[in-house]
C-alpha cells in the first residue's frame, strides 16, 4: 500500500465524482419537487452524451465540443420539458410510485430510439481541446480534462446553491418540496413550476452525460448503468438535497477509488482483491448509511404528500361474483394441460406466467395494503431459487426437499434484511431494500465455489413423474394457488388489519396498542417466504439458475407488474403479472425494436388506466353500474 | 384470467400458424442471441447467418429443401434464454438450435439441450466449461474458447520475457477465466513470473481512470487484459493520458477484433499484442471472396461477428447435408470430424470435445490511416493449441458422450 498512489487516487476520485454529481442533482430536484421517481434520467444522460459526440462531430474544433456540450444540455432539458408536458402530466393524480411506470416504459423506449438513430456502436468523443494533457501531481500524471471535471462540479453547485437560496425560482422550488399542494392554494401555477424543474434535471443531467464523452464512449448500456449509481448517491445524499447529492457523489467516488487502489491485499495468509468490491460498494455504503442515518446524509424527513387521487376504498372480502369467476378461472388452468394439448408450449408460457404471478402477489401484499415499497424484491425470490439450486447441487437433495429448502433460505434473508427495513419509510425503504438486494446478488455472483459465479447453478431437473411438462404444470399450480389464497387469507386475519392500520395511520394504530414495526416485519418475513416458494419451482422450471434472478431487472419487473395491475385490489398483481409476462413474451417474437413496442403498450396502458388495469376495470364496472 | 385466456389462444394460434418442422419444403433452424443487449457484435452477426442463408438457398439449400432461420432475442439472461430455447424447441417443434453470446446464458441453453435432448450449435460464448466441465453430446461450439485464446497469446507473451504482470479484467465468467488460464499458462512455462495486480471490475462498468492508475502504481513489466468493448475503450484512453502503457507490454484478448478496434479510431494503441480479425489485410482467396461478397451485400466491411454468424449456419448445412437428415442423433454423429470450408480457411468440429477448431488471427497493433489495424499477424490454427482427446476425455463429464 502506497500512501500516495492512494491519495492520488482519491484525488482523481474526484473526477468520477463530478458525472455522478449532475446525474444525482438533476434527480433528487426532480424527486423533491415533483416526488416522481424518474427512471429515465439514465437515458437523459445518455442522450446527452450521444447527442454531444454527434453535435461535436458535426461542427468541429474547440468551438465544436464546448458549443456541442452546451447544445445538447439544452437539447436534453428541452426533452425534458416536453417528457413532462406530454406524459407525465396527465398522471400527476396517479397513486403513488404509478409513474414510476411511465418514466419505465419511457425508459425503454428511448433505448431503442438511440439504437434506431445511431447504431449499435460505441460512440467515442474527442479528447478535449486544449485539455489533453496531464498535469504531474504527487510523482504522477493527472490528466487535466479530470481536473477541471474536479472544478466544474463545485462550481455547478455553487450556482445552484445560489440559485435554490436567492432568486424567486429556487424559493418556489424550496417551498414545493415542503408542501406543494399549499403552494398551489397559495397561487403559484404548479404545471409551470414542475416543467420547469422537470427541464432543469433534465438538463444537469444532460450536461453530466455530454462532459463525459472525452472520457468515455457512447454506449447504449449507459442508461442503466447511470439511473442505479444514481440513486444510491441520491438516497445517502437525501432526497431533495443538491449538497447532499454532491458529498454522496464524492463518497462512492473515493470508497471505489480506494477499493481499486488497495487491489490485491495479502495480510498473513490471506489474501483479498478490494477491486471485486466495486461491484457492490456503493450499495454497502448506502446500506450503512440508511441504517445509521435514516434520511440519507442531509436529507430531511420526507413531508407527506396530501394525495391529489382519489382515496383507496377499504379492501373488502371478495364478492359472490368474483369468487365464481376465480373458481371458474381455476377450473380451466386445471384443465389446461387438456385443453392445450395441440400446443405444449402454452404449458411452458403458463408456468413462468404462474411464477410472475406468485412472485407479483407477495410483492404486491407489502406494497399495497403494506404501504412498504420494496425496490429488491427479487432478493428473497433469488435466495429461494438458490437454496433449491444448492440443496440440489450440495446435498444432492430430491425434488420435495429441495421445493422445501427454498421458502426456508427466503424467510432467513426475509427476517434479516426485514428488520432493517422496517425501520425506514418511503423511498429510503425502497432503496434499501435495493441495497440488500444488490448485496446478495453480488455475494452471490463472487462466491464461485459455493455457487457458481457468474455462471450460476446447472442441472436442476425435476425428477419422475415431474419431468413431464403437465405434471410439473400442475405441480407448480398448487403452490402458487396456495401461496395466493394464504396471502388474502391473512390480509383478512388480525395480522393483515393491523398492516393497513400501520399503513393508514402509524400514529393511531400504535395508539391503540398495536406495534406497527412488529407488523410490518412479519409480513415482510411473509411476502419473502411466499416469493421464495416462486423462485424455489423457477430453479426446476428452468433446469439452471444464475445471479440474474436477484438482479435490479427482476425486481423493476416485479414492480412494473404490481403497478401495471394497480396497487389497490387484490387481484391488481395476478392481473399484471400474467399481462406483463404474456405482453413480454409475445412482444419479443414481433420485432427487433421489441423494447420501444414494450415500452409504448406499456405508455398506452398507464395513460388509459391511471390507476392500473383492474382499478380502471373497477371504474368501468362502477359506471356501467351506475348508469 | 382473462390474460390466462389469452395466453391459450395466443399459443394455439401461434402453433396452428407456424409450420410443423418435418414440412415438406423447409428445414427450420431455431437461432437465440442477446441482440438487444449486445448490438456491437450482434448486429454484424446477424448479417453473416443472412448472408450464408442466402448463398445457401441460392445454391439450391440442404438435402433439396430451403433453409428457414426461426430468430429470436434470448433476453441476455439465463432464465429468458431456457424459455425462449424451450419455446423453439417445444413451441415451433424444432430440434436445431444455434446461437447465444454470454458464457452463462450458453452454459444454460447446452444444459438445456443435453436435457431436452436437442441438437444446439453455440455460436459464441467462450467459456471452457461448454465443452468441458459442463459438456454434453448434444452440444457443439464454434468460437475457440478463452483457454485456446489464451494460449494463442502465450508464445508472443513469453518472448516478451517480462517478469512483473499486473492482469485486468472484467469480473464476470470469461474475465476470470482468461486471467486464471493465462495465470496457469505462464507459471507452467516461465516460473519465475510474478503478478503484481489483478484488478477485477464489473463489466460495461470500469472505472478506468482508478484501474489505470492503480496498475501503473504497482509498477509491472507488462500487463494482460481482458477487457472488451466499452471497457476497453475507457482503459485506452485512461491509461493512454496516464501513461500507464509507456514502454510496458501489453497483450489483450480480443483487442484486434474490429467491433471493439475501430471505435477507437485514431487512439488505438499500437504496439499492443492482441488476437482478432485485420479483414482488409488478410489476403488468403477465401477472406477475400468472403470480404468482397459482405461487402456487395451490405456496403459494409465484415467484424468477427460476420464470420461467427456466416459459419454457425455454413456448419448446420453442412452437417445437416452430411448427416443426410435432420434427426439428432444422426446429426450429433455427423458433426463429429465434420469439416467445413470458411474466410479462415478449413476447420473442423473435434468429436472428442465438440470444439470447432477455428482459430484466430494473432498480431500486434498499429495505426494506419488514422484507425488501428493489425500489423505481422499470423494465423494460429484452433488445433494447435486445444489440448489431446485423451486429456480433454478427462475434462468432460462421463456421460457426456
């Protein structure tokens, strides 16, 4: 260990820090503002770097790049604005966490658009006019494109600081955030207000992305890439905080920094490369950081949002009707082995649809009448399918055991990762739910000896009778019916009315004797178990299993399906699960753009049913029957 | 429920539109890659299974009948991959699959065809284990393998006679396996070298500037890398302004591939010993027919995913053609010591392990024209540096044939 090979590199860190530093200002503004969680800004970021690289191409020399960067910055805030005024607008009214569909689909879409408009190639700027060189500090050459990347970010700041404290602009932007729905009695035209903070976000981040194309390439994975380090610097920065996002920013810069200057470290026998952290050390760090300080560094408790929607109705026991209609629903999946005889793979649609169902159903019991958004869902689906995997491959267990190990593995980490969960609310719930999740992947995916790396586990095939793909339908129907009937049977238990209680109203359902984190640490430990049971029939449905179960896409997949369907009635996540997973594979055989096709159904659907497919078939129904 | 409906009457409809594959006028080949998540080299890839498509139908295609190609985006996850191989398999009734880009989601579709029993060409994922460790005798692959790869490299890497390596790579199945091969490799031939760093980062995701720096820090003779596509341009260009590869040997796995050269343009880092494909300089009649042909086509030049995907499917016809039929079984025996004649030149597909023995181009890089290209290359058969039956009998499961 160099003293100062590791304090250049924490130098340089700085660097890193100032792209991470507009991605995180942008989207905290936007989420303090306006509370939507913008999963595009990714893809913000990137069409500032491509439309950068094209603009600096196009006009050449110095006044080229530093004109093509500004250009674009605005370019991007102009999307921005007209992102917000087409789509977003319109479901401003949306419970909670709904636009977050929205600004997903919005997300892929984009992504096919750059693919569309400028190839599949990475796209590599020039370097810097002016700045190529390196300038020599402490022995070693600093490349001065990063040092004044190191200035620039500051300086941002600073003028964002200025601007936020000063001018009549940042007041009103201080003040929505405090309480936006008193701004608007007070006078101030809102839809104005939330475009223009919607543009500036946009636009930092278009700016952050554009700065970075003498340093790296144009890519199409960028988006994703940029929309996760950028929450996590937001959340322990705190939400709605533009210092905070700065500090946070500069922390994961430095924490990887160090970890890639450590590298190889041998301390007696043993030996541990830090640079395989930098897979999971920005998660570590926010995970640390929410359990000590709840809010996030500087953040603020969250002010409650006065909801715009209408009110959920209580959930009520099924009626008559839907009861038949569920039985006659049974009846025919049943038979469904029968009646697709002519076309077996109808079989093979139906189990991964059945298992989207499950895994949506336990999602949905936290997040609805839970009121817990849980960003890392496919943690606990992950573990269960895991520990089949490895009771299989270990203890070389049979089929029933290893079914059995999996909600078992999924309660453990369920009850574990829980406990500290519950103790946060709001979005610091959801993303620490993320760090958790992004913790086991990457335990998972390091641990090649235990379970198989990157590779994962291969050769978990059911055995006899199950091996035939209707027995193993059926076999994979019981448990999902199960585990659906069991997850309404308790919502309508003491245990499920005193989750909607801590839901409604912490304050009084503790008044009255009932201890809300107890509650809501059961359920989570519940809605574990149940996915686990869901990732446990994946592992023999597939034959192998790899660390993409637990990864931060099955997780925004199991939450596109519970909004999709709608948070409010219980069957909104079997509605969504089983559109999602049908829409997506039938989507993919159509087209090569099958990600823009996705992401427009997907715009259609959030647009026509604002608050999901079955809260609008509920209205429907409501209107025709009072007509 | 009413999506469950659905869901029957899609697949109904679905089986009642497509041909069953015994029909009388084609043979149906299923093929499955991650085009939407690696469109670099997929694309290219895309255009070379067409373009042998074409040639072939327009010769008169196998056994008298027309090939079909059914093409499908396997999600670049296993989980989607098994369901999308299934849905070839179980959906359309086809019995020949071909394709796949990552080692893991490869891994997954040959564990999938040993099971299901069907026929699976892997086009491009390099892990070792498809045809070791994980074998099976329904699966073949094309690509030579990261351990062949490798040891392509190795001689020009021992010449160099550099005691001190720093090794990087991305963290993921091929990363590590390329740097334990070339780890074992040189102790086993140099046994004095030493490796002073090994900087590990997660892939598409390298904080280059860090990694260089910390590489420089350690202070190596050389350095072996791994990285590919955008981590290998922030690494060049990073290192480049650091001075991280001032007099140091550098060799790097696929660096000569033009997917991942010609994004650097004019920055490509010369001297670099790297294995790939230099397609304007090879000048062997058989890259030149193919070359001017793709480019006919296409107005485009050809990238190794062009050969990949030109050879997947110029190896099925010919396997099919020399089987007789499109059974499995008797096109699993036919691919045993099949031969095919491809821009490289002639390989064949070994029958002891089901590894294709094409090779790669091996050279250094350089500037021409204001972009890189490969100068005092050779071509290193795929034979020469896969290990003997006997060994490889070993490596693979018993069952496995």
């Amino acid at each position: 260990m160099n003293w100062e090979g590791l304090a250049f590199q924490a130098l340089d860190g700085l660097a890193s820090a100032s792209g991470l530093f507009f991605v995180a200002a942008g989207l905290s503004l936007i989420f303090g503002v306006t509370r939507i969680i913008n999963i595009a800004h990714g893809s913000l970021y990137m069409l500032g770097t491509y439309i950068a690289v094209t603009l600096v191409a196009t006009i050449g020399g110095p006044i080229g790049f530093w004109g093509g960067i500004v250009a674009s910055a605005i370019i991007v805030g102009a999307i921005g604005a007209i992102i917000e005024v087409l789509l977003l607008r319109r479901i401003y009214s949306a419970p909670e966490l709904f636009q977050l569909l929205a600004t997903f689909a919005l997300l892929l879409v984009i992504n096919d658009a750059t693919l569309w408009l400028w190839g599949p190639e990475d796209l590599l700027g020039p370097r810097a006019p002016g700045w190529r060189g390196a300038i020599e500090v402490l022995g070693r050459q600093l490349p001065s494109y990063d040092a004044f990347l190191m200035a620039v970010a500051p300086i941002v700041l600073g003028v964002l600081y200025l601007v936020f404290a000063r001018t009549r602009f940042g007041r009103l932007v201080r003040a929505a955030t405090e309480d936006r729905e008193m701004l608007g009695a007070l006078g101030v035209n809102q839809s104005v207000l939330f475009t223009a903070v919607f543009a500036l976000g946009a636009l930092l981040a278009g700016l952050g992305g554009a700065l970075q194309i003498a340093r790296e390439p144009a890519n199409l994975g960028m988006d994703l890439t940029v929309i996760t380090d950028a929450f996590v610097v937001v959340v322990i920065g705190g939400m709605g905080s533009i210092v905070g996002s700065y500090v946070a920013a500069v922390l994961i810069a430095e924490v990887k920094a160090l970890c890639i200057g450590l590298g190889l470290v041998t301390l007696g026998g043993f030996s541990m490369n830090f640079s395989k952290l930098t897979l999971v050390a920005e998660f570590l760090v926010m995970a640390v950081v929410l359990i000590a300080r709840p809010q996030g560094l500087f953040g603020r408790a969250q002010a409650a949002v006065r909801g715009t929607g209408e009110p959920d109705a209580p959930i009520r026991p099924a009626s008559w009707p839907l009861v038949i209609f569920g039985g006659a629903v049974l009846v025919v999946l049943i038979f469904l082995p029968f009646l697709a005889r002519s076309s077996p793979y109808t079989l093979v649609l139906g189990i991964d649809v059945l298992i989207a169902v499950l895994f949506a159903t336990s999602l949905h019991f936290i997040m609805g009448p839970g009121g817990m958004h849980s960003f890392g869902h496919a943690a606990y689906f992950g573990l269960g399918a895991y520990g089949t995997a490895l009771a299989v491959k270990w203890l070389a267990a049979p089929m029933g055991i290893a079914l059995a190990a999996a909600p078992v593995v999924a309660a453990l980490g369920a009850l574990l990762f829980g406990w500290f969960a519950v103790r946060l609310s709001g979005v610091y719930l959801a993303m620490l739910t993320l760090a958790f999740a992004q913790i086991v992947w990457s335990v998972v995916f390091q641990w090649q000896d235990f379970t198989g790396g990157s590779n994962g586990v291969l050769g978990i095939w059911p055995s006899a009778p199950f091996d035939r793909l209707s027995a193993f339908y059926l076999l994979t129907l019981v448990p999902v019916v199960a585990g659906i009937l069991l997850l309404r049977r308790v919502l309508f238990a003491p245990l499920g009315y005193a989750m909607r209680a801590g839901r409604d109203s912490p304050l009084r359902a503790e008044a009255i004797g009932i201890h809300v984190k107890r509650v809501h640490w059961i359920a989570f430990a519940i809605a574990g178990t149940v996915c686990g049971v869901a990732g446990g029939i994946f592992a023999f449905a597939k034959g192998s299993i790899s660390p993409e179960t637990i990864s931060i896409g099955r997780s925004i997949d199991g939450l596109v399906m519970v909004l999709l369907g709608g948070i409010q009635t219980l069957t909104g996540p079997i509605v969504g699960a089983s559109v999602f997973a049908v829409l997506q594979d039938f989507v993919m055989q159509q087209t090569e753009y099958w990600h823009a096709l996705l992401g427009g159904i997907i715009l259609v659907l959030v647009l026509a049913f604002p608050s999901g497919l079955t809260g609008g078939l509920v209205r429907l129904a409501a209107r025709w029957r009072s007509s | 429920m009413r999506a469950h409906a659905i869901a029957v009457l899609a697949g109904t409809l679905s089986v009642s539109a497509a041909m069953p594959a015994s029909a009388q006028q084609t043979i149906k080949i299923g093929e499955l890659n991650s085009y939407k998540s690696q469109p670099a080299f997929l694309e290219p890839y895309k255009k070379g299974w067409e373009m042998a498509l074409e040639e072939i139908n327009a010769a008169g295609g196998v056994l008298g009948k027309k090939l079909e190609i059914v093409s499908r985006d396997d999600g670049a996850n296993p989980g989607d991959a098994v369901r999308v191989a299934d849905e070839l398999a179980t959906g359309d009734g086809l019995n020949i699959l071909c394709g796949t880009f990552l080692s893991n989601v490869g891994l997954a579709v040959t564990e999938f065809a040993g099971k299901k029993k069907v026929f699976f060409l892997a086009a491009e994922p390099l892990t070792d284990k498809i045809t070791w460790a994980n074998g099976n005798r329904y699966t073949f692959r094309l690509r030579p393998s990261t351990y062949m790869q490798v040891a392509m490299l190795l001689p020009d890497a021992l010449t160099a006679k550099k005691k001190r390596w720093a090794l990087v790579y991305p963290n993921f199945e091929y990363g590590q396996s390329a740097a334990a091969a070339f780890k074992d490799m040189m102790k086993a031939r140099q046994p004095d070298v030493e490796f002073v760093t090994e900087q590990a980062s997660p892939l598409g995701k390298i904080d280059a500037g860090a990694v260089a720096q910390a590489i420089d820090d350690a202070k190596p003779d050389a350095i072996f890398s791994a990285l590919f596509g955008g981590d290998l341009t922030k690494f060049v260009r990073e290192g480049g302004t650091r001075g991280t590869f001032k007099d140091r040997v550098v060799v790097d796995l696929l660096g000569g591939e033009p997917e991942y050269l010609d994004p650097l343009k004019d920055e490509a880092p010369a001297g670099w010993i790297v294995t790939g494909y230099p397609w304007n300089e090879v000048n062997t009649p058989e890259n030149k027919a193919f070359v001017a042909a793709y480019q006919k086509r296409y107005n485009d030049y050809p990238r190794v995913g062009s050969i990949v995907g030109y050879l997947t499917i110029k190896s099925l016809a010919a396997g099919i053609a020399k089987a007789g039929s499109t059974d499995t079984d008797k096109l699993v025996d036919a691919f045993g010591g099949l031969k095919v004649d491809g821009p490289f030149g002639p390989f064949i597909y070994r029958a002891s392990d089901h590894q294709a023995t094409i090779g790669a181009f091996v050279g250094k890089l350089a500037l021409k024209d204001g972009h890189g290209t490969m100068v005092d290359f050779k071509y290193v058969d795929g034979a020469s540096v896969l290990p003997s039956d006997a060994e490889v009998k070993k490596l693979r499961p018993a069952a496995a044939d």
